[in-house]
C-alpha cells in the first residue's frame, strides 16, 4: 500500500483518501454541547499531525476500537484552526498493509555499516581493558541487536532509527580531532566513554512497529543511570578501578550542566571533551535539522526555535564553498 501524501506536504485544504499513518495519540473528549468527539496525533516519517473525529464520523472510522501504534488508512480534510494545521478525519480503517519505512524515520547512512565503523573504533583503542570490556558490550548479542536501531532521542536530535550509533560515530569523528590538539587526553577513555556516554538510552527510548516513546524505566531512572547499571553489568571485578572511575565519571557527567541533567559536572579532561563531542552533535545538528526541514520567512529567518532559544537564519549569507566535503562520520 503506497502513500500518496506525507505530512510534511499537507497543506490546509489538502484531502487525501485511503492514507496512511500511525496513531500516536487518540484521547476521547466531549464538546460543550455534549457531543462525544476524538482528538488524535498522527503520524509518519516525515512528523506528526493533529486531527479531529467529530460524532457523526465515529461509527465511520471505529474511533473506539483505535489504540496507540495502530496503522490506519483514512479519508481526510486539512484545515487550519487557531494558526495549527488540523485534519478531519471522515473514514478510518485499520490496516496491516504497508511499510514501515514510510511511517518511521530511519537514518539515512546504511545500519550494518555504522556497526562495523563502530567496531572498528573500538578495535582501535590502546587500552586492553578498556577495549575490552566496551567491545563485549558492543558485541553482546542482545546490545547490539538494539543498538543498532536506538534512537538517540525523541524529538530533539537523531530522532531515528540508527539515530543513537549515527550519533556516537558524530562524536568519535570530532574527538579524533580534538585529541589531536589535546595530547594529554587519553584516547582510549574518551572513546570508550563516548562509547558508553549515551548507551542507557537503549533502555531510556523504546520503539514498536510504528512509534517512538519513552519507556518507564527511562522515566523513572533515566539513560545516566541506565546507562551506569549496564557498565556495571559487563565489567569484570577485576578490572583496575582508576580506569573503571574514569569512564563512570564521563556518563555521569556527560550533560555538563546539573542543570542539564548531569549527576556532576565534568573534571577530567577527557570528560570535558566528551561533553564538548556532545554538545557539538547534538546542538549543531539541530541547527542542520532545523535548516534542512524548518521554514524560513522572507526575512531569512525561521519560527522561534523552542530548544534553542532563538530564530535561525536559513539563507546563506555568503554562497556555500562546494569544494569542502563531508566528512563520513
Ligand atoms: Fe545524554
Ligand atoms: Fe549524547
């Protein structure tokens, strides 16, 4: 079953007839006159849509039987209401014919492939203890399965599927540079800790066939301190404390900021640069988000841009240098 329409295209006054989308929120309510009505999110690859179920189209689109994560291909009219594009959803039909691909977003760089560069990193470190206890987690067979899809979050930066190794391999690229300036850094920790920096994650943010949540254990515990229980999980007594300390200390204090989440604020140098990988993959990339899906007024600029506090400008104020090429994170 093909979509014709995805939502980043509609437009009000827009219709559509047998598309596809997934739930990702319905909630029953009831309007001031008494009339039962449904209010939902949709969703696909390309984000989310409000819509409305108004009474006389309930019996039409089963609106009791709907539930979160069901796949559903609808008659639709666009509208804008209060300066928010809205749908009106007059038919709805459950379907289990159609690809995944169209309502989830995947990263566009091959998953296999960003594994095996990951590997390789890791391959790649000075230090046996280290290199070893970060590659059994990378190889263990339940780990890997999941880290190769994780998401690395769910609105704000490498919001996809690959999201979270397309993320870390972001940030071993950026080191590498780093450490270059920096000699008395130790490569092995701060790959290794950006290794482990983000991996709770896996646990914090779940996926089913279509939709992307939070999961409890994330709310109640959070990816740090997932992410510390997994280390703990994996590393061998024996291994030497001081480098055991050394990578703790990079999860915990990875947000930099108690503001921002940190358990402590960074105190090697290894877990500054760390902090620094992360803040450069994560806040430059929204500015490439922002860029390449946000829109821009004639003035250049586009809507206040609520993470990072500011409106960003779209064009280029000087024409792009073609000859610099992008470096394969
Ligand atoms: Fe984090
Ligand atoms: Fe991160």
């Amino acid at each position: 079953m093909n979509k014709t329409i995805f939502i980043e295209d509609i437009t009000a006054g827009a219709t559509g007839v047998e598309e596809i989308f997934s739930v990702k929120e319905i909630q029953k309510h009831t309007a001031k006159n008494g009339d039962p009505y449904f209010r939902v999110v949709l969703q696909d690859k390309t984000g989310t849509i409000q819509g409305k179920i108004w009474k006389d189209a309930i019996a039409l689109t089963k609106a009791e039987t709907l539930a979160v994560g069901d796949v559903i291909k609808i008659d639709f009219e666009a509208s804008e209401y209060n300066g928010n594009l809205q749908m009106t959803i007059r038919r709805a039909e459950k379907t289990t014919e159609y690809d995944a691909g169209d309502l989830m977003k995947v990263s566009e760089k091959d998953l296999e492939a960003m594994y095996a560069k990951l590997l390789e990193f890791l391959e790649s470190l000075k230090d046996a203890d280290i290199k070893r206890v970060v590659l059994t987690m990378a190889k263990d067979p339940e780990l890997s399965k999941r880290l190769k899809t994780a998401i690395a979050g769910e609105l704000v930066h490498h919001d996809y599927i690959g999201g979270l190794l397309e993320h870390t391999l972001e940030m071993m690229s950026i080191a590498e540079t780093i450490l270059r300036l920096y000699p008395r850094a130790n490569r092995s920790i701060v790959m290794g800790g950006i290794f482990l920096h983000d991996l709770g994650k896996i646990e914090e943010l779940g996926m089913d066939n279509t939709t992307f949540f939070r999961t409890l254990p994330g709310y109640l515990i959070g990816h740090i301190t997932l992410g510390m229980q997994l280390l703990q999980r994996f590393i061998p007594p024996a291994f030497p404390q001081e480098k055991k300390l050394a990578l703790e200390h990079i999860i915990l204090s990875h947000h930099r900021e108690l503001e921002f989440g940190a358990v402590v604020k960074p105190a090697t140098l290894e877990a500054i640069i760390v902090s620094m990988c992360d803040l450069s993959s994560s806040v430059v990339r929204q500015f490439q988000k922002e860029l390449d899906e946000g829109k821009s007024d004639e003035s250049g600029f586009g809507g206040y841009h609520k993470y990072m506090k500011n409106r960003i400008y779209h064009k280029e104020i000087i024409e792009q240098e073609t000859e610099t090429e992008p470096v394969d994170s």
